[in-house]
C-alpha cells in the first residue's frame, strides 16, 4: 500500500515485473498478431468489464488474443469474476489454452494459476481492497508474453513509466489513460495514448463520438450484474454508449497490432466483428474448449 502513497519508479517497477515473470508459468503461445487488451484497474471507476468485451471483438475480428485477467479487487468485479460466472473453467493447460486460440482466437490466463505470488498476496489484497502495485504489475506480468498490447492505466504519471518500459522491448504497444482518470477508453472525455509513434492527446469529438455520461458506462452492482451487460453487449443488444466504447477499445487494439490503418477502418473491422456475432462466437467457442 506504499505505493498508494508516493509514486512508483521505472526501477521498481521493472525489477517486479522482471521477478514475476521468472517466477510465473510459462505460455507458449508464437502469433504475430498476439495481444493482451488489459489495464491496471484501481481507477475507482467501477465500469462494465469494456476491456474484456473488447478482447472478444477483436478475436471476432480474426485476431490472436490472451488476456491476462483475475477477480476484482480494488473493482467490484473483475475479468475472472465474469468469465467463471458465465461457465468458464480456468485452465493452465496448454492444450486447452492452445485450442482456444486455435478455434476462438483467444485463450484467458487467470492469473492466480500462471503466478504462484498473486496467489499468496490474493487474501491480503481483497482485504486491502485498495489498488497495490499487484494492480500496475498485471498488463506487465502476461505469461504468453504477447508482441502486442493495449494497456489502460488510471493516472499519467504511471503512463510515462510504462511508455519507458515498453520503449526498451521490442512489443508493439499502446498505453491508454483517459484524462478523467478512467485506465481505458471511455469516451466520457479526451484520452492520452502512448505508443512508439509518440505521446498524443485525443479527443471523443475528434473520432465522432458525443460525451458519455459515466452512468453509461457504470457496471453491475453485483457478479449476476455484470455478467448480464457483458452478455448483453456480447449478443449485439448493448446500448448505443456501451457498444461505442467497447469498439472505440477494441480498434486501438487492432490499430496497435496494425499502425499503418486508420483508427476509423480499425473501428469498422471491429464494428462488423461486433454486428456480424463473431466476437459471440468466439465466446461460446472458448467456453467449448474449456470445457
């Protein structure tokens, strides 16, 4: 909880992610089009789960993705929470990890199974219920180790240390903070993204979206609650709000994995992904696989 109290360094930072990586299970997943689409969490926010709705697109848009995710903590409900509620089984098998990146496009890694540590400070951190640096360290700690990502965090100044560590790896990235304190995109303001093309402020009028209100955007006040918008999104029956901000998510993944294309084709790729039911499919296709 120090860390809750003064800002985190590069060093510090690096030398945890370093150690948890050398500790954690391995996933050997190669694509070149791999990609995490995760952010810190700890923003406060309490947001449906956006980014694991947008992971779901963009393999329904015919894209790798293993998303790194575990229960909620400093959120009431987290990636794993939904996942497990809508009868997902979390496995570290690799040949279930395996097929559903071959028949789903995408493979979930709990966390907890890939990270012996996370499993021994779990306890402690939901007594806590506060962000920990558990929370900056999870985009950084995927085991797959994917050449691509797309990373939300909720301040800037944690932004600029993950800008610093991503400059020095070869991955492909973008780091989202939006400007109201939200770790993704949420339209409810402008947002800062930084990736190997620089630092840039963008703005929701700029990409021809109105406003939201944070309402629009709120998630569930229980697991049933969440699992229902997740669901809801998923089968094409969103609201206007919630399916713009998952897309507006799910094509700056798609933009990262492709930075010569324009946000706009990235948005419509997804969109047709979203409209068409393949992110729904890809859902029901790694629920099989899991089985």
């Amino acid at each position: 909880t120090a860390y809750c109290m003064r800002s985190i360094t590069v060093t510090e930072l690096d030398g945890f992610r370093d150690a948890m990586l050398e500790l954690c299970l391995p996933v050997d997943i190669e694509h070149d089009t791999l990609i995490d689409l995760c952010g810190t969490g700890g923003d406060g926010k309490d947001t449906f789960n956006i980014s694991t709705l947008a992971s779901f697109v963009v393999a329904g848009a015919g894209y790798k993705v293993a998303k790194h995710g575990n229960y909620g903590v400093s959120s009431g409900c987290g990636s794993s929470n939904v996942m497990e509620y809508l009868g997902y089984s979390f496995t570290s098998n690799m040949d279930k990890l395996k097929a559903g990146v071959d028949k789903a496009n995408i493979c979930f890694l709990h966390a907890p199974l890939f990270h012996p540590a996370m499993k021994t400070v779990a306890p402690i951190r939901r007594e806590l219920g506060v962000k920990t640096f558990f929370n900056m360290l999870g985009p950084l700690v995927n085991p797959a180790k994917p050449k691509n990502q797309l990373v939300g965090v909720f301040n800037l100044e944690l932004a600029r240390v993950y800008a610093y560590l991503y400059q020095q790896s070869a991955t492909k990235y973008t780091i989202v903070n939006a400007l109201d304190g939200y770790d993704e995109v949420s339209l409810t303001g402008d947002f800062k993204t930084f990736s190997a093309e620089g630092e840039k402020i963008n703005s929701i009028e700029s990409l021809g979206f109105e406003t939201l209100n944070p309402a629009q955007i709120a998630g569930g006040h229980t697991v049933a609650d969440s699992a229902a918008i997740f669901s809801t999104v998923l089968n094409g029956e969103g609201t206007e709000a919630q399916n713009n901000v998952v897309l507006c998510n799910a094509a700056l993944a798609v933009k990262t994995i492709n930075p010569e294309k324009s946000f706009s084709d990235c948005y419509y790729e997804v969109e047709e992904a979203l409209i068409n039911k393949k992110a729904l499919a890809s859902f029901k296709a790694l629920i099989d696989t899991a089985a």
